[in-house]
C-alpha cells in the first residue's frame, strides 16, 4: 500500500515506475514509505495507493491499461491544478482514457469561505465554484470545482457519492466536529481494464 503525506499542493507520486519525462512527478519504491504529495499513481497490479480526507474530495482515478491514481483535492489543490498534473502523468505512463469517480467531500452547503480566496479559486477553475451555504452565507463548492477540473482534464466522472462530510453522522468532517479520524480512499489494480 502506498500513501502519500497531502500537503494541499499539485505534486504526484508515481510508485515503481519510472516518471514520465516533461511532468512534475516523482518516483518512490515499493517499500511503503511516505512522502509529501497529493495524488499517487501508480502502474499495474500490485500496487494499492491511498488518500485520506475529512472535508478534501477524494478522487480515484483508473484507465484500460491499469493505470490508476488517488488524488486529495482541497481549495488549495484545486488552485494548484492537482487533478490535471495526476491525469497528465498518468497520460505520459500510457493511459489512454482516464476515468474518476469521487468520494464524501464537504459541499457548498456546509462549506463558508471568505470572499478573497473565492475569488482565487473561481480565478482557477471558473465561477461554478462560487455558492452560497445553508445558512445565506458565501460558499465554496468543493465538488464543482472537482468536477469542472476533470471535465477541462476530459475526465469522465463515472462514480459521485455525493454526499456531504459536514452535514451526517456518516462520514468524518474536521470543520464541522473537529473529528481526528479520515476517510480512505483505496485504489488498484486487479488488471488491464479493471480499477476497483
């Protein structure tokens, strides 16, 4: 299992293979460690790559040759464009077709975010990001700029759990309980054409 320490950046992580010349990732081994990144890629069976989120979208992602990813996507990665440099390296490894799905995220309704980094974010991804919360006040909506990211990326969201971090009991929220623990998101390969 490879996990990644996320350090709300674009930096990604390829594990045992080779990085693709010409993008910004980098290699480290199979022996498990850990490093200061917020996607990890990985080639082939063998390798199961981790994200852990409270509030931040997790993303999967997955192509026809076993190529797949995991990606920690928070306002700050969507600035830094994190989706796009994950699907642009696993593009360079030989994906020919990415797809995604997206896990539990904290949503607009939930989600009050002050007008100046707003802004900074709606400058990045485009104005779906800008929202309004449950209770009238300025929002962030996290998942749409998400979404908006992959389909620039022509990624196809083929699994959206839709579902809010802040708003249940179900899943674990650090701005709404101040929960410690994380939600996973496990990602591998069993095979050409499979990501599970």
């Amino acid at each position: 299992m490879h996990r990644i320490r996320q350090v709300h950046g674009s930096d990604v992580v390829v594990v045992d293979a080779p990085a693709p010349p010409g993008t910004r990732a980098w290699v480290v081994s199979g022996d498990g460690g850990v490093a200061d990144a917020d996607a990890v890629v990985a080639v082939g069976t063998g390798a199961c790559v981790v994200v852990l989120t409270a509030d931040c979208g997790p993303v999967a992602l997955g192509s026809p040759e076993g190529i797949h990813g995991a990606v920690h996507v928070g306002w700050r990665g969507l600035v830094a464009g994190v989706i796009g440099t994950a699907v642009e390296t696993m593009a360079a490894l030989g994906a020919s077709a990415v797809v995604a799905g997206l896990g539990p995220a904290i949503h607009r309704c939930c989600y009050e975010f002050g007008m100046a980094d707003l802004d900074r974010v709606a400058q990045e991804v485009g104005d779906e990001v800008r929202a309004v919360s449950a209770s009238g006040a300025v929002a962030l909506d996290l998942p749409g700029g998400i979404r908006a990211q992959l389909r620039r990326a022509g990624v196809p969201l083929v699994v959206d759990v839709d579902r809010c971090t802040a708003c249940g009991d179900d899943d674990f929220s650090y701005r709404a309980r101040a929960d410690e623990a994380r939600q996973a998101l496990f990602v591998w390969s069993t095979g050409p054409g499979t990501v599970m």
